[in-house]
C-alpha cells in the first residue's frame, strides 16, 4: 500500500513539474500602430472661432472651413459655412453648469460649442459635429475621411454630450420636450469604402432610456472595417420628432480619435 501511494506521489510531483515549466503563450505583436488625433496645438487653435455664434469663421456666407491632421491620422474635414447646415467644428469652450444660461446670453445655441469640462482626460481642444439628415431636410450626414484615399481601420474615438445637449435634454426647450425614459438618441456611424460606397454601421447612446452620457466615453469603431469615409448622423425616439424630423439639436463633442496605420 505504502509503495502505490508513493508511485502516485511521484506522478503527480512530475506532472506538477511539467505544468510548471510550461511557457504561457507569447501575444502577438499588432501588425498596426496606432495614431491619435487630438485636435491640441498652435494650428487646431487657430480654427476655433471668436465666438460660439455668429462668429466669422463658422457663419460667413460661403466659406469653406476645414482641417487637415496632415502626416498623422490623415483625416479632413470640411464644410461651406454657414455651421448650421452642419459640419464639424473645433472648440475649446466649457461651460460646466448646463442648467442655467449665464449672464448675457440669450439662448443655449448660442453655447453650441461648450462641453461642461472641455477636452477628453482634461485636453483643451476637441471637435463638435453638428447636422443630421433625413427625408425632410435631404442633407448629407458630416463626414471625416482619409485625404490620401487609403481605406483604413478608425478604431475608436472618445464622445460626449454637449452643455447644448445637456440643457435640452434635461429640461427641454420649444421644439421638444425633456427625456424621459422612453427617450432615446443616439449617433450612427456609417463607413464608406474608396467607391463611396456604405459597407458598415456602428451607434453610440447618447441618450438611452432618459439616461444621459455627462462624460466622455469611449466608443469603439473597430467593427466598421476598413473604410476610407465616416459619416455620421443622428437618430432619435419618436418623442424627439416633429413635423419635420429631428426637433431636438443635432450635436455631440468628440476627441482623441484613434486610426490603425498598418506597419
């Protein structure tokens, strides 16, 4: 009995040896890297308006405002002014408290451009889309997209909110009423290949059951593939519909946007 015992001691020493010396899997190494844009700098400055409204950047009749992260993500956007009929533009502006207007201001569109805390992980400058289309307007979606026409993986980009946003779907204003847990809004992601063509969509909440995203969040695109364009657009619950489409403002902030550059 003594001699089994000691043979399935020994066996089982020698398997926990051999377990022991077992190398874990090494990771493979990404045949990518990864870019970042981040809209920070002297040139991202420059294309932030004097002022959230009616600035002449973003509101002067006919010209084309646009920007280029030239020898990095090599995303551009650009639109023909003026920023209502959407586009997407660069900011700094904070405005924390989003339940009251401060002194001096007439309405909440007038802070279009605010975040209550600025840029992604406390950054200064981030992008702010604004625009939607749908059967009524016939608009086309904003869109960013690889100036030298390489299709490419945007893996993901940071988003949020704005104070706007904020505001009006807390308390709602004269076009639609405030969230409730019905409500829902939220970004479609739709990419393009090289021919112009949709191959893919992603959509990010907003606003999902009246629950409203107040931080900057993560939002994972990897699942649209290789594109050459990203549009996007803006989809609501039909509390946030009127007449004629969408009645709540078409906007979020967005930063830090993330593009896999094959080595």
């Amino acid at each position: 009995m003594k001699r089994r015992l000691c043979f399935a001691v020994g066996v089982a020493a020698a398997l926990t040896a051999l377990v022991g010396c077992s190398k874990e899997p090494t990771p493979s190494t990404p045949d990518y890297e990864l870019r970042t844009l981040t809209f920070e700098g002297e040139k991202w400055c420059a294309l932030i308006d004097s002022k959230q409204y009616d600035g002449a950047l973003l509101y002067g009749q006919g010209n084309t405002y646009s920007w280029y992260d030239e020898a990095n993500t090599e995303l551009m956007h650009s639109f023909t002014t003026p920023y209502w009929d959407g586009g997407h533009a660069i900011s700094n502006y904070i405005v924390e408290d989003y339940t009251a207007l401060p002194e001096g201001y007439f309405g909440w569109y007038e802070l279009q451009l605010s975040t209550p805390n600025g840029g992604n992980g406390g950054s200064a400058n981030f992008a702010v889309h604004n625009g939607y289309c749908d059967e009524f307007n016939g608009k086309i979606a904003p869109a960013v997209e690889f100036k030298d026409g390489v299709e490419r993986v945007v893996e993901s980009m940071w988003v949020m909110n704005t104070s706007y946003m904020l505001n009006t779907l807390t308390y709602g204003d004269g076009y639609a009423g405030p969230a409730t847990e019905a409500t829902t809004l939220k970004i479609v992601a739709m990419g393009y290949n090289t021919m112009g063509e949709e191959v893919s969509r992603a959509t990010f909440a907003l606003c999902n059951r009246g629950e409203l995203i107040t931080e900057w969040t993560k939002w994972d695109l990897a699942s649209l593939g290789k594109v050459a364009k990203v549009a996007f657009n803006l989809e609501a619950s039909s509390d946030l519909i009127g007449e004629w489409g969408l009645a709540s403002p078409a906007y979020f902030a967005y930063d830090d946007v993330t593009v896999r550059f094959e080595k």
